[in-house]
C-alpha cells in the first residue's frame, strides 16, 4: 500500500503536470491513493516576480479544478486546495465550496516561495481559521527562501497547536537536520519525503520515531515516469523509498511511512 501526499497537476511556468500523467503513474508504479494540488496557483516565478494577471488563476477556479479532479476518481484521489494568500483571501466563496465538497477535501496547501510571502506572516495567518473551520491540516513547501524557511513552519505550528503541519520536502536543498530538529520539538509537525534523500528519512525516523512523516514525491513534476527517473534518465530517488527502505527499518515503521501515518493525518478513513 503506497498513498502519496503531494502530487500535482495543472500547467504553469515550466511545470505541465497532466491528470492523465498522474492516473497513468499511480497505475504503473503502484500507488493506490494521492493527495493532489493545482500548481496554477502559483503566484510568483522561479526569481520571485509577480506573475502579470493574464498568467494568474484565480484561487475559487483552482480549488474547483482539484476538487472535481478528486470527484472524478474518490477513490484513488483527495485534493489539497493550493492557497493563494498573496493576491486573495480565504472568502465566502472558498467556505462555500469546501463545505459543499468536504469528503474530498483533504488538506489546505501553501507555497510560500510562489507566493514570496513569510508563511508565518499575517497573509497567511488568515487561512488558519479555515483550516480550524474544517478541521483540515496543512501542507506548505519548505526551501529556497527565508519566506518558505522551516522555521517559519514551526513558529506557525507552535502559534497553532490545534492545526498539523506537513514541512513538505524538509528544507527543500538542504541536508534536512533542521528540518528533523524542529519536528520533534512539536507533536503537531510532520515531515514528508519530497526530495529527501532516503538516508534522511532514515535519520528522521532514528531520531523522531515514524508516526510523523509521510511519503510525498512532487510527481509528476519530472514527466509520468516520476516515480522510475528524472528528466535526465537517472534512476529516481523514490526507487529507493520502493525497494531498499523496506529493508533497511522495520516493516512497522515502512507501513506508517508509506500509507498508515498519511490515512490518519489526512482523515482517510477507507484506508484505516
């Protein structure tokens, strides 16, 4: 059993992540559930301009296009409602749509460095309600930038202690030991494999025990074959996650890592 927390589609900047490549991934490499986000929330580029307007995706027209993604295919796919707190507000609209679409609804994500805004700043602190409201935990991109900074994560989580928190990738292009320090200091901070290495999953787990990270891949950012290579053909870091982890801690913990950990975090109830 493999359920996958981070996963996207929608086209913005260089990323073309198709629900086709994502149904079409999740078949070929196993992966029996994904959490999904639309990446046309994006707010900001790679070099922190402010994309023009003509570029911009409204937030309500995102957080449709994953629902309805999710409504398609309930049972194999939940959706993370990508935030846009630079330019817009959690409204009417957005309580409206989550409560007209709970079920499907699994987690509130945020980008902070897409959207060159401090994650533990007031912006961002407006959506906190909306996640109490539905009682929905969060996911949010840690690495690249002091706004996406792990710290920030862990203020926030500290501020809210009601809410979980998921630091997505870990500290994104760095070893992850901060990463792993600030989680264990809180009981509601998780951590998640994006783009960490398996070695330091393995350092999570020796030093936080393995009932608050969950796997997570960024898939299909490099293609369908996310899972298998990257864009340049070399092997995958998630082959290890599938093959050599299983052997290298216990099968308790590589359940909880795969599948368990997430089933409970993320309220899905078919899988526990």
């Amino acid at each position: 059993m493999i359920i996958d927390t981070h996963v996207h589609i929608g086209k913005i900047l260089n990323f073309n992540m198709k629900k086709e490549d994502v149904l079409y991934s999740m078949n070929k490499y196993g992966i029996d559930y994904s959490i999904v986000s639309d990446c046309r929330a994006t707010e900001f580029d790679h070099h922190q301009r402010r994309l023009p307007f003509f570029l911009q995706t409204p937030q309500i027209e995102c957080l449709q296009y994953t629902i309805d993604f999710a409504r398609e295919h309930p049972d194999k796919i939940g959706a993370a409602l990508w935030m846009k707190p630079f330019s817009e507000t959690p409204d009417e609209d957005v309580y409206r749509l989550i409560e007209e679409n709970r079920s499907l609804v699994k987690a509130l994500k945020f980008h902070p460095f897409h959207s060159a805004l401090p994650f533990d700043g007031e912006r961002t602190e407006a959506y906190m309600e909306l996640a109490k409201h539905f009682r929905l935990p969060v996911v949010t991109h840690t690495g690249g930038s002091d706004a996406a900074s792990c710290r920030r994560v862990y203020e926030m989580a500290k501020r809210h202690r009601d809410i979980d928190f998921v630091m997505v990738h870990m500290g994104l292009g760095t070893d992850n030991s901060e990463a792993i320090e600030l989680i264990g200091r809180l009981p509601n901070l998780y951590g998640d494999t994006t783009w960490v290495p398996m070695e330091n999953t393995i350092k999570f787990i020796r030093k936080n025990g393995d009932d608050r990270i969950v796997f997570g891949s960024d898939s299909p950012i490099d293609g369908k074959d996310t899972y298998l290579h990257n864009k340049t053909g070399d092997r995958s870091i998630y082959q290890a996650y599938f093959n050599e982890l299983r052997e290298l801690i216990s099968p308790e913990s590589y359940e909880k890592l795969m599948w368990k950990n997430a089933a409970r975090l993320f309220s899905l109830n078919q899988f526990s």
